[in-house]
C-alpha cells in the first residue's frame, strides 16, 4: 500500500470482496410473541465470515450459524417483541452492511384454551 507513489508499506492484510447477499424467505415465517425462535433464512451470498449476524425488525444483533452459501441459522432472542405484528428480517455478512426482507417475519399470539365443549365425543366424530 502507498500513499504518496514512492513510500510502499511491507505489511500485507487481506480483504474477502463479496456479492451482496439476498434473502429470499425466512423458515418459519411467523412465531409466537416472547418465544424464542430459531429462523432459517433462505437465499444466497452467504458467508462463513465469523462476524454475520441477524435482526428482527428493530432487535439487537444475533450471530447468524453458516450452513451454506445458501443458508444460515439465526435465533431470535426471547422477549424480543410484546406485540404481534410484522416486521423485517435483516442478515449481514460482516455485522454492519445489511440485507433485508422486508416484512419477513410476523408475530402471533399463542392461543389458549380454556374450555372445550362437548367434553366426550364418538371416536368415529358425527357431532355438531
């Protein structure tokens, strides 16, 4: 490396240039609110850098597993949102530049059950 075009640098480092990945599809693509979810992104340029991570709408960052260039695993973390809605799936190969899937991600509430009406039904069904 030189500055002026006279004085050279003996140090050398080395720099990966990489495509810009691209989220098709996330797996599953919806989870319950306060759970915590583990999320495979589907797509392509993904990069086993050490450094790629994941967010979920406006959530902290997670460190995203490599399983190929095609895709990675990332775990939402629990207690992340309180209220259902949607929001976008980010992925980055080195932590700072990242992708999007815009609305990528939706959260449910879980259903309860309280009752259950009739309480003995026929194997064979036939009831209204």
């Amino acid at each position: 490396v030189t500055t002026n075009g006279v004085d050279v640098s003996l140090n050398s480092l080395q720099l990966e240039v990489v495509d810009r990945p691209l989220i098709a599809s996330v797996q599953p693509p919806h989870g319950y609110v306060n759970d915590q979810i583990l999320v495979e992104i589907l797509g392509y340029g993904f990069v086993d850098s050490g450094t790629s991570c994941c967010r979920f709408g406006d959530s902290t960052e997670v460190n995203a597993t490599w399983i190929t260039n095609h895709s990675v695993y990332c775990v939402m973390p629990p207690n992340w949102s309180s209220s259902t809605g949607i929001v976008n799936v980010l992925y980055s190969n080195d932590g700072h530049n990242f992708e999007s899937l815009a609305s990528g991600f939706s959260f449910r509430v879980p259903v309860t059950i309280n009752d259950v009406a009739p309480r003995v039904a026929p194997r064979e069904g036939g009831m209204e």
